[in-house]
C-alpha cells in the first residue's frame, strides 16, 4: 500500500498531514484527512472498500462532493500514484500479488 503526504483542504479548514494512496488488494485509490482528536479515526475516509476509486479523478470527485478537495496535487505525487496502480496490476498479472 503506498501513503503520500498531502494538503486536504474544505469546510473552512485544512489538513496538511492528509494521506493518499493506492490499496492494492482494495484496488482503489484512497484519502485520509481530518484525524478526530479522541478516537484518531479520519474525519474523512474515502477508498475503504474493492473498486471504490479506480481513478483519480474519481476520488476527487468524492471529496469534492463532501466539500472538500486535495488539488493540486504535487506532481510527483500524482506520478508515484499511478505507478503504484500500474505496479500493482503487473504484481497481480504475475502471480506476486
């Protein structure tokens, strides 16, 4: 599973400790951000099932829907996620996921 450090902005607020990734076994992209205080659980958790976000694009359009958004995104962490999706899909092809 990868983890990149982003800015998740919305609602008023911001969190620039939010995490996106890839889940391989989940195969979706997903986002982390706004940790509650007590329970450290994310206020805002997106990709938490199979197939949920296959694109980008897709999970930004779900973030944005809960009034929130992560771009732009820094370029190289946009490259590292698809390489990490494109990993994954060879891994499962070969037998190695």
């Amino acid at each position: 599973m990868s983890r990149y450090t982003i800015t998740v902005t919305g609602q008023g607020r911001s969190d620039p400790e939010a995490i996106i990734g890839y889940d391989p076994p989940l195969r979706t992209y997903f986002l982390q951000a706004f940790p509650h205080q007590e329970t450290d659980e994310p206020g805002l958790w997106l990709g938490t099932h199979d197939r949920a976000f296959e694109t980008l694009g897709y999970l930004r359009h779900a973030a944005i829907a809960r009034g929130y958004d992560f771009m732009p995104l820094p370029a190289e962490v946009s490259s590292k996620l698809i390489e990490d999706k494109v990993a994954a899909g060879t891994a499962a092809r070969v037998g190695l996921a």
